[in-house]
C-alpha cells in the first residue's frame, strides 16, 4: 500500500467525511456536508479555516482570488462536492488550490453519489 504524505490527518478528515455521509446520504447542496463535516472535525479535535481566499497571480499580479472549503492544520486543503460523478475538471480545481497555497497534499470530498468519493491528491510543484 503507498504510504501518502500527512496520511495521519487525511485518514482523520475522511473518516470525518464518511461519518457525514453515512447519516446524511447522498443528495444535499455542497453547503449542507460543509456545515456537517465542520460539525464533525471540530468535534474531533481537528483544526480548520473554512472558505479561506487563495489569491490568483498572473504575471506577478493579482488578478483575483478563489476560496477553498476548508484548509486543515494549515497542511491540508479540503474541496467539497455534492455531485453524480467527478469530472477531471473538479481534480484540476483541487490541484490549483494546493500549487496556490504551496501545499503538499489536499483532498477531494464527493458527497453526491451513493457511497463517498474521495481522492487524494498530490502537488508535485510544492516549491
């Protein structure tokens, strides 16, 4: 089994997010399992921003920003979805999030299918 980095506090956040899914189901608006697994990680001692701002540059200038749903222990961004299926496009997102805010590792959350979604991913840009 590959060993993934900051595997402690990803193994925590999903067990999070399985708990929410498991008593909500599937087929709720994103912010409904925002709001649970904000619930659900303060109440196991996990720390977190929720939407925390991501500025964009281009050509050293800000040009705008973007928010993430929660970033973890200031080692984690977490992105939610409340859909059918994930599209590469939802991957592409998440990756941006962690080469904007030069993390390591982030998480996809899918709460909209029948079982959760989740995909861990890896920025190898991390500088």
């Amino acid at each position: 089994m590959k060993e993934f980095r900051n595997s402690e506090i990803t193994e925590k956040i999903i067990g999070c997010a399985m708990r929410v899914h498991s008593a909500l189901g599937n087929g709720f608006q994103e912010v409904i399992y925002q709001r649970a697994l904000e619930m659900e990680m303060y109440d196991n001692g996990i720390k977190f921003g929720r939407e925390i701002s991501i500025p964009v540059h281009y050509k050293n200038h800000q040009i705008g920003e973007r928010r993430v749903d929660f970033l973890v222990e200031n080692i984690v961004c977490v992105e939610l979805k409340a859909l059918v299926n994930l599209e590469k496009v939802h991957l592409a997102q998440a990756k941006n999030y962690l080469e904007a805010f030069n993390l390591e590792v982030g998480l996809l959350l899918n709460f909209g299918s029948v079982s959760l979604e989740f995909r861990r991913i890896e920025n190898f840009k991390k500088l």
